[in-house]
C-alpha cells in the first residue's frame, strides 16, 4: 500500500536534502537503500508504478531469484556483457558479485552457487531476496510510495540556468509529477527499468537513447520434424550465425533445447543476447548452424563412422545413436542427410558418410522469426554509456541525474548478470548521490 506523497518536500522543512528514486526494481531498491545508508542528511524517496515493487526479482530465475554469478574477477565477468561489459569493469571493482554475497549475508539472506555458476538464495525462494530488500529499505529510512506512478519530470529552468551558469549544484532542480502532486528533488537517480517513459525523461533530460530491442529470446524455426524433437535437449552444441564476423560473438556454446516452435536453451539465448541488434535488423530472419558434437573435429566423426561401417556392418543404422544423443534425434539428423534409416552401416559410401558428418558438424537452419523466453528477458539499448560518469553513474550532461540498471545501454546473458548489473550501478549511484550531499 503506497503512502501519499506530501506535496512539495524540501530541505527547509526536513532539514535534508532530497534524493528522488524512481523505479522500485532491483536497481532502484539498491540505489536507494545504498543512499540512505550512507547519508542520514539524505531524504530518501523512492517511486513505484505497481502494487508490489521488485516484480520483476519475484518472478525471476522460475520464481528463485538467480541473483549474481559466481564469478569474482571483473575481467572476465564483463566479459559476459553483449552491451557495456568495457563501461562496467570499472564499477565491478567496486561491487562485484563478492559484495553482492556479502551484502545479502549481512542482512541474514545466504546465496548457494549452483554447478554452472549461478547463484541464488539457500531458500530457492526470491521472496527471500524481495524480503530482504523491503526490510533494508524500511530500516534505512527510505520513502516508498508504491502505485505511484511518476507522470512528468522536468527541471527546474532557474535551477538548471544556475547549475549551468555556475556549475554549482543547486537544490530542488528536479520537478516530479505523481497523481498525489509534485516534489521537487536535489538528486534524481532514474531506474526505471526497459519502461518507455524512463527512455523519454532521460532524452528529455538531455541523454541520447541507444534503440531499445529485444535480447535473450529464443529461435523460432520452421520445421515441423524438429518440433516432434520438442523436450529434448543435448549437454553440449555450438550454435553459430555464418553471415557474422568473428568479433561479433555470434559463435556460442552450451546447453542446447528443442522446443515446441524452434531452438532454444544457453546456446541459443547467448547467441540472441550477442546478436540482439543484428538479429533485430535482420527481422529475425538469418541462417543458423548448429554443431551438434562439438567435442568431435570433423576427421575424427569421419573415422569414427567409418569404424562402424566395419564393426556393426549388418546393423542398420538407425538401431543405436553412436554419439549418446536420444534415438528420436539421431533418427531425424539421419533423415537431415538424406539417408534411409534401413541402411546397414557396411551399405554407407563415403558421399553419404560424409553428408552424415557434415549435418552432426554444421546442420543449418533457417530462422524465421523469435520466440519470448519466459525465464528471463532483457532490453539491448537504453541511455548511451559515454553520457554517464561510470565512476558515480551521474549524468554528464545532467548534473544531479543518475541512472542505474537496465535502463542504461547494458545488458549481460542468462546466469544472474543482469542483476549484478543492477546491484553495482545502483549501489555506486546510491554512495555518489549520498557523497554528493555531504
Ligand atoms: C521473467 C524474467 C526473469 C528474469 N530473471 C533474471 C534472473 O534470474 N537473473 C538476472 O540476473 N536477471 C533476470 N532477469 C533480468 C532482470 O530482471 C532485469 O535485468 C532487472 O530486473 C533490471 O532491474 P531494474 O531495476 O533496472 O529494472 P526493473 O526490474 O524493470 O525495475 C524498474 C521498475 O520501475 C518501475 N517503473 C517504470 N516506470 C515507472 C514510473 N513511471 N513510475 C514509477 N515506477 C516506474 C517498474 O514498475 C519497475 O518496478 C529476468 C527478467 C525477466 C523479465
């Protein structure tokens, strides 16, 4: 239930000065927590559209909340960044996935890591993280009004003229519209997530905006003998786009899933994150490869086959998968190549032996449009990264505007990055905004 917003606040009648946060997702909640915490002359406020702030954390990881990776050295974290990997190297040395562990820990929320590095709270529950968050909030003293919707913010044209004029940071410069009124601000921190609105106050505001699109989705391919595979999965598999170049990162191994409309699985959604704008210009029409054994060099496959075709010479070679992948899918990467499934492995001539090496090695599918993954979904865009300070996330044309989370031009693959993205740039704008006013 949100508390009503008191008209115009100010630091003459609180004795504060005023931080407005709006947006009460994961980035939000740490921005302003990290605020409060830090200052006891800040007035912390923090704006919630929704009913229930954090949504988005209750319904991540299927319900359990996978809240960072397991992974301690920012080189190589930021490597898991499609978009603003390089930008947040810097902040990652200062909260990284070790201070998000540590952060949780301190307020009594312990993480566990699983067996691919991702990391979620001992409970599986994320309304431990949502809890936890709540709590840290309430005891630090921030202000949540939630179904409060913020509809118009502006500066304050004599504020903005003297910070401008004199670089100066003056006081209430930021003018915040809710259905309860208007506030005024003397630091805004905007974390309003892939929301429209959040776009068009920071252009407002003077940022440019990288185009907003999709990332993380799942391939939708047009085969309906695929479709019938729908539930099997294989460890290991290489999904490729040839018509990319190397630097582009459009080869990506992992897990890979047949679904009921195409491909999906790690493989598959890295290989969108990487691909987000490529693929969004494209119209999601691109040719694919798969590797199906990725263990296996493709002379190896060869003698490998030509091996069977002496040892099992009067079996068929439909009657057993000799790589361990299911039957269903051996049978239809045989019918890939062309080859009837009667064949006794002794009846295979080379031409077909190496077709059948050519589809386990590069079988190519056309991709014809994208499908939603529902476990966890990102935008690829938002405030353009050289206009924020990655040291204090401070605007550099703003003075006074900070960003935090998804709603910069940063997003990272599946496995708990996205929120470590949320946590370091919310918890970096929280300490600055805080400094800033001491
Ligand atoms: C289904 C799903 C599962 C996911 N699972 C994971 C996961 O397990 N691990 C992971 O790392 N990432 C996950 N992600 C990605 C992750 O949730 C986001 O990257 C992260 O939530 C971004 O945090 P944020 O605070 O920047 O934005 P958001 O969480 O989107 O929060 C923005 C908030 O701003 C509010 N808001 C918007 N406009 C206004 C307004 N005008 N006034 C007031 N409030 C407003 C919104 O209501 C929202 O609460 C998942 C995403 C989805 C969709």
């Amino acid at each position: 239930m949100g508390e009503v917003a008191d008209g115009i606040g100010g630091r003459e009648a609180s004795g504060k000065l005023r931080v407005g946060v709006v947006g009460g997702g994961a980035a939000g909640f740490f921005g302003a927590i990290a605020c409060a915490e830090a200052s006891p002359s800040a007035d912390v406020t923090l704006f919630e559209a929704a009913r229930e702030p954090l949504g988005k954390v209750r319904v991540s990881g299927g319900g359990r909340c996978n809240v960072t990776h397991h992974c301690f050295e920012p080189r190589e974290l930021v490597g898991h960044y499609p978009r603003g990997g390089k930008a947040l190297r810097g902040p990652l040395t200062k909260f990284q996935p070790r201070d998000t562990i540590d952060w949780f820990a301190d307020r009594d929320v312990a993480l566990k890591v699983e067996a691919d590095g991702r990391m979620f709270p001992t409970t599986d529950d994320s309304e431990t993280i949502v809890a936890c968050l709540m709590r840290a909030a309430k005891r630090s003293g921030v202000r949540l009004l939630t179904r409060t919707p913020v509809k118009n913010i502006r500066r304050d044209p004599e504020e903005a003229d003297k910070i401008d004029k004199t670089g100066e940071m003056g006081l209430g410069q930021f003018v915040v519209t809710t259905r309860d009124g208007t506030q005024t601000f003397d630091r805004l921190l905007l974390a309003t997530g892939s929301s429209r609105k959040g776009y068009t106050w920071a252009q407002q505001l003077g940022q440019t905006i990288a185009e907003p699109v999709p990332s993380l989705f799942t391939f939708q391919i047009d085969d309906r003998a695929l479709h019938e595979l729908a539930g099997i999965s294989v460890a290991e598999a290489i999904v490729s786009v040839p018509e990319t170049k190397p630097h582009q990162n459009l080869t990506q191994a992992g897990p890979l899933l047949i679904s009921h409309w195409g491909l999906s699985g790690p493989a598959v959604l890295k290989t969108s994150a990487w691909g987000a704008r490529f693929l969004h210009d494209r119209g999601y029409r691109t040719e694919i490869r798969v590797n199906w054994l990725p263990d296996w060099k493709p002379e190896a496959l060869r003698s490998k086959l030509q091996d069977l075709r002496q040892r099992e010479a009067r079996k068929t070679i439909a009657t057993f998968s000799p790589f361990g992948f299911s039957r269903r899918l051996w049978l239809y990467l045989l019918d890939r190549a062309d080859l009837d499934p009667k064949l006794q492995w002794a009846q295979l001539p080379k031409a077909k032996l190496n077709r059948l090496v050519d589809r386990l090695s590069r079988c190519e599918f056309q991709v014809t449009g994208k499908g939603q993954f529902k476990d966890e979904f990102v935008t690829c865009g938002g405030v353009r990264l050289k206009e924020v300070n990655f040291k204090t996330m401070e605007s550099r044309v703003c003075p006074g505007l900070f960003f935090a989370g998804e709603i910069l031009d940063v997003d990272g693959v599946t496995g708990g990055f996205n929120f470590q993205n949320a946590w370091t740039t919310g918890w970096l704008a929280g300490r600055a905004m805080a400094k800033s006013i001491s």
